[in-house]
C-alpha cells in the first residue's frame, strides 16, 4: 500500500497497561488515531514483559490513520534505579536519583546486576557486545551517583 | 490528571528531530513527544511535548533557541473523551457499492452495500485515504461495466481491503501479498472479523517473488497500490503476469507523476482505461492488449 508518511510521535507506555488516559489520549486522539486499536496491540505486545515498566515507543503514522509501533525496551536509569533499591518519590512515583551526580553516591549495585541490565537492553544499544553495553550502563550509573561494587 | 503541552515549530526535519530528543532531558520530563510534518508544503515541522504537569517555560524558551525554533506555546488540553473523538472521526468509507467500517460503526452498513471491516491499526489501507478510495471506486467501475475476474492478486495488500472487496464481488480465492510481515498478520485478522476465511490467501512477499504467485499467473486483474517508484520497476514483472484482456488498478502516485507511469506501462504493452484523480493522488486503471 502507497504508505504517506503523516507523523512520529515518541511516548513514554507502561508495558501492558496501555490505556487512553495522557499521554496516549491526548497525543494519539489529536492526531485522529485509532487509541483503542493502539492499546490493544501495544498491550499485546508487551504482555510478556514485566507490567508496568516505562517502555519508550515510536509510533510511525500515516495519512489514512494507520500505525506502526517500536516498542524499546525501558530507559537504563529505570533499571539502575530498581538494581539499588531506590524509593520512589515525586508526583509520578519514581525513584530519584543523585541531584549532585560525580559527588554524590546515592545507592549501588554490583556488575552482576549491571551485565543483567546490558544484556536487557543489548537490542536498543549501540554496542556490538555485552561489554560494550556494560560500558553505556556503567556510564548512566555514574550520571545518577549509583556506585558499581 | 491534567495535560499540558508545549508546542512550537521549526524548518527541517532533522533540527525537529534533535529539538525533541533534547526534550527528553526536561524536569519534569515530558510523558510524550511528537515531531509531525507540517502538511501544507512550507517545510516546517512541529515538535510538541505532553506533560502531566506545568512545564518549565524558562528551558522551553533556552530550547527553542538553540534549535531556532519558534517560541513555545504552552496550554492545559481541555478534558475530553479522546476515544469518542477518533471514533467520530474514523467515519466509515463509501466507494460505490463498498462501504469500508471500523467495529464502533457497525450500526451503519447501508443495505445492499459490500461491507468490509477493517480497523485503523497496523497496516495501511483504512479506506481513509485517496489511494485507497481510488481503488475500491476503480473496481466498483469495471463491476458495474460486466467485467467478471475469475483470479485477481492485490500486490502491496496491507490490510487485504482490496482483496477482499473483490472476493466480496467475485467467486474463487484471491491473493494478497505484502513486503510486510505484520501487513500480513493483520491482512489474516481482516479475513477472520469479515468471515472471509479461505476467500483470500495472504501472502509475505517481494513483487510477484513467490511460488504461489507464479502458480497462479496470468492474472487477469492486479491491484498495485504502492509508490511510483515500485510500481515503475515493477511494470515489467506485472505486464507479463497479466492475461491479454486483463486489468491492473494502480493507485499511490501523486497526479504530477500519472504521465510517467502510464508511459512506462504502455511500453510493456498495457494500456490507460481510466484515470481519477482523488485530492493529490492519481489512480489509474490500464488494460492488457
């Protein structure tokens, strides 16, 4: 089919718990597209991951109304935060990190966990290996004050 | 839970691009960023961002100017019943005797109309578009005139509309095949909502590059609802698997570029029947000599 591109949209999704209130709603209604039909797959897709995570999802539309999806997997912060146990905390019920990161150490997790979280997110990284994703997470770890032990 | 948004404008693709993964950085982040062509050919795009609280004008401002983008609007969305408002929106299609509907307007069907169901989802072909609309008008056309298709392929099917409305016509199983594997699954769930099961085989391939496609060549009609540019390198492939006598429905070019795909057909020896033109886009339909 002649598919016209209309528009990307890039939207925080809990896996799962796709639903019409913000942002999918609003971001997806003002644009005409289809929430019900959108949730529904999204929510199948994701039905195998562990409910709730943010999951950071491009959504491709074109001009007769029709999506596709690309589901990535949850921000390696989300990971980090619940490898060291972080409270959550703020209006949005989320753990926070370091607010002076590089001088302050907030919590730590060891490399065990940090290789689980590569290898977790080895498909969204620019990295050829799980070394090589080690390192990316290694370096968000000390951008939020998470010490690696 | 209110919703805020954050909108602004800049030329180019990429800047826009940048401009809304520099958003992510925000506090507090946004729940939703989007960057959209603008659709009136000025070139601008428009990048806008949803939050669930009041976002920091002050950032918005440093942002817009590093990217020379426009200032930023900022607004509280209103309350509203977003799901009612996209139903209302996705009205169900009329093109001749066909009558294309999403689930939510079952209620609709006109009596005496060949209704198909097809849901606005993961694949192209909602009837909400010229192309496809030129399609369905172009086969009501050569029903109406007595043309009778004892086997047809719909080349590019996404969601197997076309497909469908011919075997909503006409007897035997239809082709159907796409590039896409997901245009395929949902092509399959098509078949099952409308009870077509069986009436139309779904197909994942590249052209006519399939042993089921070349079992059941010659075809005597096509649909090729793609771009220009597939269909021009597909003429040849399409020409020599069309019986003599046969039609292709060609739709996806824009009408500034009807010409040239009429020329490159006619020089594999199928013909202009038809043409309409539908707001930007052209469909065609050509004959077999």
């Amino acid at each position: 089919m002649a598919k016209k591109l209309a528009g990307t949209m890039k939207l925080q999704v809990p896996a799962g718990q796709a639903n019409p209130s913000p942002p999918v709603g609003p971001a997806l209604g003002q644009r005409g597209i289809n929430i019900m039909e959108f949730c529904k797959a999204f929510n199948a897709k994701t039905q195998d991951m562990e409910q709730g995570a943010p999951c950071p999802t491009v959504i491709t539309y074109y001009q007769d109304k029709s999506f596709t999806m690309d589901i990535k997997t949850p921000p390696a912060s989300y990971y980090l935060k619940k490898a060291a146990g972080l409270k959550p905390v703020g209006k949005r019920n989320r753990p926070k990190g370091a607010t002076t990161p590089g001088r302050e150490t907030v919590a730590t997790v060891t490399a065990k966990q940090v290789r689980e979280i590569a290898e977790a997110k080895m498909k969204d990284l620019n990295a050829t290996d799980v070394e090589g994703a080690m390192k990316i997470i290694l370096g968000s770890a000390k951008s939020m004050g998470i010490e690696v032990k | 839970m209110p919703t805020f948004t954050a909108l602004t404008t800049l030329e180019g693709k990429a800047p826009a691009e940048a401009l809304g993964e520099a958003m992510e950085g925000m506090e507090p982040e946004p729940t939703g960023i989007g960057v959209f062509e603008v659709e009136d050919g000025s070139g601008l795009w428009e990048v806008g961002g949803y939050f669930t609280e009041a976002p920091d004008e002050a950032e918005l401002a440093l942002l817009a100017a590093a990217f020379g983008a426009k200032p930023f609007a900022v607004s509280e969305l209103p309350e509203t019943d977003w799901v009612a408002k996209v139903r209302r929106e996705l009205r169900p299609v009329e093109a001749g005797r066909f009558f294309v509907y999403g689930s939510h307007d079952a209620d609709k069907i006109p009596e005496g109309a060949e209704p198909l169901l097809i849901e606005a989802a993961m694949a192209f072909g909602t009837g909400h578009h010229g192309t496809t609309l030129g399609c369905l008008r172009a086969l009501d056309r050569l029903a109406t005139d007595g043309f009778v298709s004892r086997s047809v392929v719909d080349v590019g099917c996404g969601t197997a509309v076309l497909a469908m409305a011919a075997a909503r016509i006409w007897e035997g199983t239809m082709l159907a095949s796409d590039i896409d594997p997901v245009a395929v699954e949902v092509a399959e769930a098509n078949l099952r909502a409308n009870g077509m099961e069986g009436r139309v085989e779904c197909l994942e391939a590249t052209g006519f590059d399939h042993p089921a496609l070349e079992a059941r060549a010659p075809f005597d009609l096509v649909f090729a609802n793609i771009l220009k540019g597939p269909l021009i390198d597909l003429a040849p492939d399409l020409a020599s698997r069309l019986a003599p006598g046969g039609h292709a429905i060609l739709s996806g070019i824009l009408n500034d570029q009807a010409d040239e795909v009429i020329a490159v057909y006619a020089r594999n020896g199928t013909n202009l029947a038809h043409r309409e033109e539908i707001g930007e886009w052209t469909t065609l339909t050509l004959t077999k000599e």
